[in-house]
C-alpha cells in the first residue's frame, strides 16, 4: 500500500490516452472525478458455515496524510463489485484530509465462510439523497435494552428505550449532547448514546450508558438488527465515594447477560455488548493493519507471525471489572505486558489481525476499567478537563488536600478541584488523609 492504484472509469483507456489533458479538464469542469484511488483493502470474513443475508459491518479505520483529501470522500467494493458505504468523519489530519472515520457497509448477502477483499477507494465527494435513520424509526420496533442491578435484596432498573423516548420527546439528542449523543448518522447506521443514574441502596449514583445502534432494514424505512454497548460507570469525579456490590442482569429482547457478584470501586467502569433478540451477524472485518501502521497511527513493527497454539491460548472475553491479563494493580512496576509503545495484546493484533488476536485485544481493553482513573464530570457529562479543573490532581492528592484548608484564594481553587477523600465501609478499611484512591 507505498502506492496509490489508479483506475480509470472510461469504456476505452486508449481513449483517455489520445484526448489527453482535454478530457482531464472538461471531466473536472463537469463535476465528475477521472481517477479513483485504492487506499486500502481490509477483507471481510465469514464466522458461519451458512450463507447470510443484510450483513452489517461498521468499524474505525484510520488514514495517511492526503489519502483522503478535502472535498474527496471514500467509495468500496466487495470482492470487486460496488457497494453502499456510509462515512462517518470523525477526525482531519493537519492537511485538512481525513485521518479517522466510522464506516458502515450492509453486504445484500454473504457465504459461509467466506473471506472477500474489502477495497476502500477515494473519489469525489457527491451529495446523496438518502435520509438517515430516525429516532423515530427506531422506537417504532419494540427494542429494548435494560439492566437490573440487585444490591442488598433490592432491585433497580434502567431502560434504553425510555431514555430515548425521553430524550426523543424533549429534542436533546445532537452529536456530542450530554444526555443523548448522536455518534453515527446515516441512512445505513444510526446510533445514539444516552444515560441516566441508577442509585443503590449503599449510597452508590451509578450511571449507565446504552449506546444504541440501528442498522437499516431488507426493506426501506425499516430497522434491522439493533447492538447495544450497556456501560457501567462509577465516575462522578466530585461526589461521595462509594464501593457498590450487586449482581447485574442486562437483557434486550432474548439476548441476556448476568453479572458475577461484583464491587464497583470508585472511578471504574464496565460494559458488555447485546444485540437485539440475538440478531447478531457473524462477520469479522479483518483490517490491513500494515496500512495502519503506514498512516502513523501506531508505531511500526517487525514483520513476525505469531504461531497457531499462541494463538489460541489468548483469552477472548473477561468477566466485569476482571483485571484480565492487565497487571491486578497499576502502580506495579517493571516489565509486564500492558507496559510499552502498545501493550503486547495490541502489538500482536497489528502484527497479525487474526480475529484471536482481536478478541484478547478487546477483552484487555476493557479489562482497563478495573483501574480507579475513569473521573467523569457531571456538569458537563465528559471526563473531568484539566483546563477547567486545574487543580484536580490524584497522584499529588495529599499536598492538594491540604492547601485546600487554607483560608484564602489558593485553598478555594484547590478545594473547589479537590477529589473526594474515601469513607471506612464494608469494602474499605482504614481511610487515610494520604490519598483518594481506594482500590486495592
């Protein structure tokens, strides 16, 4: 991928040859674009023996300074044939070409087994009739995505669907809104992102996030198979600390999970992953990851290959709040896995996109929620910003603690920052004035 591939869209190459500069000009004065160029190609695999219909694939994938330049977007093909693809830009390189985007394709249908070549080609941007899937679209099925915690005997609820139907109501759902974000928008993919706090019985404010995505439905106007990433989080940077323990139940439609017994301390997270009535496609996207290390986006790396029975000792799912293979405590020092340029599980997958690799890639990353680092800001509903809390501090939270009982202006800005110091309860002992951390 050191080189752009052209393709030239006229019945004869001759043709283009012999009309010269000519062509290239009345092509570009018309609006049209003479030259696609192949950017990348990912390939798309089958997980099942049988053959599926209306599969949908949507997944981020990054790109090199000027592949995608200002005013171009991307087209795609499968297996050499022309496919619908929705963009979702969501970063620019400094040249103001694309750096990082969400895509979506729906593949009409897909042998089993399959493992097809998944080309990614820029060309001029061309405006497009079709109109996204709504809110409304959506809460005209009957999705759901809810999830029971029971705490000390009691239980308490949360739904997706009454979020959005609130947030419907009250017109609150925008790209980056608090309480709904709006993530993807287009006439293939749709996913909004919406919380509401779940309070336990031992004190907890619990906030979850259902990060709901509708994929286009066989017929238009119709919604297909609905993910939800359901999110745990024990966050809110300036409240009360506290440790809650409960069992989790999600459910959406016949698809369900439940939790071990769990204890969430302070600044952790969790989530788990449910399509609707089990209507997940088995497909996985296979990226070239030599393309990705070629757009900077990592570093790159020796060109190795992982042996079979490695591969298929990597774990491919942890439970909840499990540290996984990540190091049980952050402060450990000396080598260890998670340590480096990329931690070893993600090294493996850009060395080797083997979807093992892939899934203990995934289960580590998500393993990272079990460290007390995850502070939240409930003003604005996203991580706590340094440039509005200046002071806010954990590693020298001793020193900020403190200051903060001065009686004059420097002890107002720090108390104002100040983390909540942790409280003696039935998971943690011995509070100190040290520190605020309180795991482990």
């Amino acid at each position: 991928m050191g080189t752009f591939q052209h393709q030239f869209f006229l019945r004869d190459e001759r043709q283009y040859i012999g009309c010269g500069m000519l062509c290239v000009c009345l092509m570009l004065w018309l609006g049209a674009s003479p030259v696609r160029a192949a950017v990348v190609t990912d390939y798309v695999i089958s997980q099942s023996s049988s053959k599926q219909a209306n599969v949908p694939v949507t997944f981020g994938q990054v790109f090199r300074d000027g592949d995608v330049p200002i005013g171009a977007t991307l087209s795609a093909t499968i297996d050499g044939h022309p496919i619908t693809l929705q963009v979702d830009p969501k970063a620019s390189n400094p040249d103001g070409s694309l750096r990082h985007a969400v895509l979506t394709a729906v593949l009409p249908s897909l042998e089993g087994r399959a493992n097809l070549p998944f080309v990614l080609s820029s060309q001029a941007s061309t405006a497009t009739g079709a109109a996204p899937i709504t809110l409304a679209q959506l809460l005209a099925t009957g999705y759901d995505a809810e999830i029971s915690l029971t705490s000390n005997g009691k239980h308490y609820t949360l739904s997706a669907r009454k979020l959005l139907q609130t947030a419907s109501a009250a017109r609150a759902c925008q790209p980056w809104g608090k309480t709904c974000n709006v993530w993807l928008s287009g006439p293939l993919a749709a996913e909004w992102v919406v919380n509401g706090p779940v309070a336990t019985a031992d004190g907890a404010n619990l906030r979850v996030y259902f990060a709901v995505r509708a994929y286009a439905g066989s017929e238009g106007g119709t919604v297909g198979p609905i993910r939800t990433d359901i999110i745990v989080e024990n966050s809110d940077a300036f409240a009360p600390q506290a440790q809650p323990q409960y069992t989790a139940t999600l459910a959406s439609g016949s698809a369900s999970y439940t939790s071990p017994a769990l204890t969430q301390y302070t600044a952790t997270r969790w989530h788990k992953v449910l399509w609707w009535n089990n209507d997940q496609p088995q497909v996985y996207l296979q990226q070239d990851t030599s393309y990705i290390q070629a757009s900077k986006a990592v570093s790159r790396y020796m060109e190795l290959k992982p042996d079979d029975k490695f591969l298929a000792s990597l774990r491919q799912s942890c439970a909840p709040l499990d540290h996984c293979d990540q190091t049980k405590s952050m402060s450990n020092v000396g080598a260890q896995p998670g340590i480096g340029p990329l931690p070893r599980w993600t090294s493996v997958y850009i060395v080797d996109p083997d979807i093992r690799a892939y899934h203990w890639m995934l289960a580590n990353t998500d393993a990272l929620g079990s460290y007390d680092i995850h502070y939240r800001d409930s003003v604005t509903g996203w991580p706590v910003s340094i440039e509005k809390h200046p002071y806010v501090t954990v590693a020298d939270w001793a020193y900020a603690n403190r200051v903060a009982r001065q009686d004059n202006a420097k002890g107002a800005s720090y108390k104002a920052d100040l983390l909540p110091n942790c409280i003696d309860n039935a998971v943690v002992k011995n509070c100190t004035k040290t520190a605020s951390t309180t795991q482990w």
